[in-house]
C-alpha cells in the first residue's frame, strides 16, 4: 500500500481510496492494452481468437506477428483497422482492471464499503480515459466501460484470470474476444503470451491482478472496512 492510498484510507476512507485506485486502473488497463496489441499476429480468413504460449506457435499455426518487440509505437504506423482495435482493446483492457477492483473491493469489504469504494473507483476511472484522450466526453467513456462489463453477465466462466494460462478460460480472453468483435476485423487474430522474456502479456496481467488484491486486501484489513 503505497503512500497515496495510505492518506486516502486514513483521510477519507474507502470511497477516496477508490478515486486513487481508479486512476490506477486505468493506467494498468492500458499498459496491459499496449502490450497485448504487440503481441497479435494475424492470418487470412475467418476463425475465433487464438492466443499462444510463444511466437514461435503463433507462427506454426500461420499466423504472421505484427510487432518484432514489445516497444514504444508509432500510431502514424497503424492502419485504419489496427488503430480501431488498438481503441478497443484499451477500453477492454480498462473495463478488464475495473472489474478486477470492484470484485477485490466486494470479496474484501463490508458491503456499505464496497459502495464507497465504487462510488470513487467509477468516476474516477471515467475522468482517467477522457484526461488521458481515449474519449471525449465522460458520457462515452461510461458507456463504452458498461457495454464491457455488461457482458460478463453471458460470460462463459466467472475466473478472472488464468494465472498459469492468462487468456485461457477466463475474463481476460472474454474481453480480448469482444474487443475484436466490436473492432469487426476482416481477418482471424491471434496473441502470445510470452513475446519477450522481461515483458508479455502474460506478466503484466497478472501483475495487474496479484498488486490490485494486494492493495485492496492490505487496505481493507488496516483500516477495518
């Protein structure tokens, strides 16, 4: 728990500790975002999402990798196509870190707590995406964030991640999916878990998940909520 959340606990309570976290969300959203949009490969043809332990599969099952690195992109470099789906998958990853929050506040928390914590953590997170230019208008980006969310209602598992195997049977490969779903790719895409051995998307989301619970969980016992 680091210093900021420490003063928003002891200050405010549970409602400014998720204002705090929000932001946070929405930073770790988009950094897990930009590196899984450097980890797709793609493939002509129509099919559903694949994601694969290293590249080297990615290539075995033909697909071609976008990005030889994980590395600072350009977006003058992107096409049309790819700059809708790098939107998609930030407002996916975004909605992903939310949910992570909001069950870590409500598996953790007494229940007049969870909804402080939520009351600071949605709008927060809200501002976040129109401060750092992913929309407009904070109406969009709600509801570009509730479209997501809605959708873990028909979700075919409950398992936020998969933490041998993110991707794989869980919340993250859902949101993954329905992001290229909305983007309306006009071919099959696949992504790897492991592009480089010190930075993958395989690391960042749990990282994303095991610091989030931590945070809430240290909080929550400190200050009783």
């Amino acid at each position: 728990m680091g210093l900021k959340d420490w003063i928003a606990g002891k200050v405010a309570g549970p409602q400014s500790y998720g204002d705090v976290l929000g932001r946070k969300a929405r930073e770790n959203g988009s950094v897990l975002a930009n590196v899984l949009f450097m980890s797709h490969g793609t493939m002509a043809g129509e099919g559903p999402l694949a994601i694969f332990d290293s590249v080297e599969e990615m290539e075995a099952a033909g697909f071609e990798p976008r990005f030889e690195e994980i590395t600072e992109m350009d977006p003058d470099s992107l096409s049309e196509d790819e700059r809708l789906l790098f939107k998609n998958l930030q407002t996916a990853m975004i909605s992903f870190a939310f949910i992570v929050n909001s069950n870590g506040a409500l598996q953790n928390m007494r229940r007049e707590n969870t909804s402080k914590f939520r009351n600071g953590l949605g709008p927060s997170l809200l501002k976040s995406m129109v401060d750092s230019g992913l929309f407009g208008r904070f109406e969009t980006a709600q509801a570009e964030l509730l479209f997501y969310v809605d959708t873990v209602k028909a979700a075919p598992t409950s398992t936020v991640l998969n933490m041998d195997k993110p991707g794989s049977g869980d919340l993250l490969e859902h949101f993954i999916a329905k992001a290229l779903e909305v983007s309306g790719t006009k071919c099959r895409y696949g992504f790897t878990r492991t592009k480089l051995q010190t930075l993958d998307f395989k690391i960042v989301a749990a990282s994303l998940v095991e610091v989030t619970l931590e945070s809430i969980v240290r909080a929550t016992l400190h200050y009783k909520w």
